[in-house]
C-alpha cells in the first residue's frame, strides 16, 4: 500500500512538473520571440528616420545651393547691367559729339609736313577744332584754316576758307574755336596754312 502510494505520488508530481514546463514554454517561448522581434521594428524605425532626416538634410542643402546659386548670378547680373550702362552711355556721347574727323597728310617735300589726327567736335553751343599727335615742319605765319576743297594739297585753299587763329605749336595736342554760326557743311578739310605766302603745309579731308 505504501509503495502504491509513492508510485502515484511521483506519478502525479511528475504529471504536474510536465504540465507546468508546458504552459510555461509558450510563455518563454513568446518572450523570447516578441524581444527580437521589437528590436528589428525598433532598428527599422530608427533606419526610417535617418533616411528621411538623411532626405531632409540634402533637400535643404539642395535648395540653399539653388538659392545661393540664384542669388549669385542675379547679383552678376546687375554688376555686369551696371559695369556696362555707363560705359554706354559715355561711348554714345562720344559718338554723339564727334562731328567730323581726317589725318593730316603734307605734301611729302621734306620741307612742308605735317601729321596727326584733326577732329571736329561740338562742345557746348559751338565747336573746336582738336588736334592729336600733331606734328608739322616750322614755317612762317603759319595759320589754321577750314578749307571748301576736299583735296587743298591740289586744288588750293579756295577762296572761301575760314581762319581758325595762328597756329600754337609745331607738335603737340591742341585745338580752335570755331567761330559762333558757322555753316559746317561748307567746309570739306582743315588746312595748316602760310598766309604770307599762300602756301599749304598739310591738309586734312574731313569725313
């Protein structure tokens, strides 16, 4: 009887421990699983937001460099509108008070020469007569003169020439007045003129 009862005894103990190592294995079971299973969402999530803080970021860096980009060529821009307007308008006034110009040609003797540029210009109500690297050989009473002829050197001064005043210098920039009123368009060349001896010097055709 005693035996018997041990026997159901262990039995029963061991019907009991089975049972609870069976109820407690999905228990474990579930922790065990439920734990890596929550770290990999945990993982993902944090990829998921360093992507689109990763996004953000170069989207921000993007638009800051269009923007930066932007600015960049609008403010060339404007430098380059404000380099170039009064460079315009200085070269248009230029143009605009230009009136006539020629190149003083002597007549090739060796005695009576001359160079340099002959501009007429218009300054303020009048205009001047400009000389620029202006040479000529000496002479006596030597005049500056507006000449009718297009060609002086061989078909003379005209009788209708203009004097401009005695001439200030043999070399050198200079310039006359020419008289208030007076008809450009009569006038085809500037000529450096000996009026002692109605002799020409050089001549320059104005165009």
């Amino acid at each position: 009887m005693k035996l018997s009862t041990k026997f159901v005894l262990t039995v029963t103990s061991a019907l009991t421990l089975w049972q609870l190592t069976a109820c407690a294995a999905p228990t474990m079971e579930g922790e065990t699983m439920s734990e890596p299973t929550s770290v990999a969402m945990s993982a993902s999530e944090a990829m998921t937001d360093t992507m689109v803080m990763t996004d953000t970021m170069a989207m921000t860096d993007t638009m800051v460099m269009t923007d930066t980009m932007a600015m960049t060529d609008e403010m060339t821009d404007t430098m380059t509108m404000t380099d170039t307007k009064p460079m315009t308008e200085e070269a248009a006034m230029a143009d605009e008070m230009l009136m006539l110009r020629g190149e003083l040609v002597g007549l090739g003797d060796g005695q009576h020469e001359g160079s340099g540029t002959v501009q007429i210009v218009k300054e303020g109500d009048g205009y001047i007569v400009q000389f620029t690297n202006f040479t000529s050989s000496e002479g006596p009473d030597l005049h500056v003169a507006l000449s009718p002829s297009a060609n002086p050197i061989a078909d003379g001064i005209g009788a209708e020439w203009l004097d401009l005043g005695v001439l200030q210098a043999t070399s050198g920039d200079q310039s006359y007045t020419v008289p208030a009123d007076t008809d450009l368009s009569r006038y085809q060349s500037v000529v450096v003129y000996c009026v002692s001896f109605d002799f020409i010097f050089s001549a320059a055709t104005l165009q």
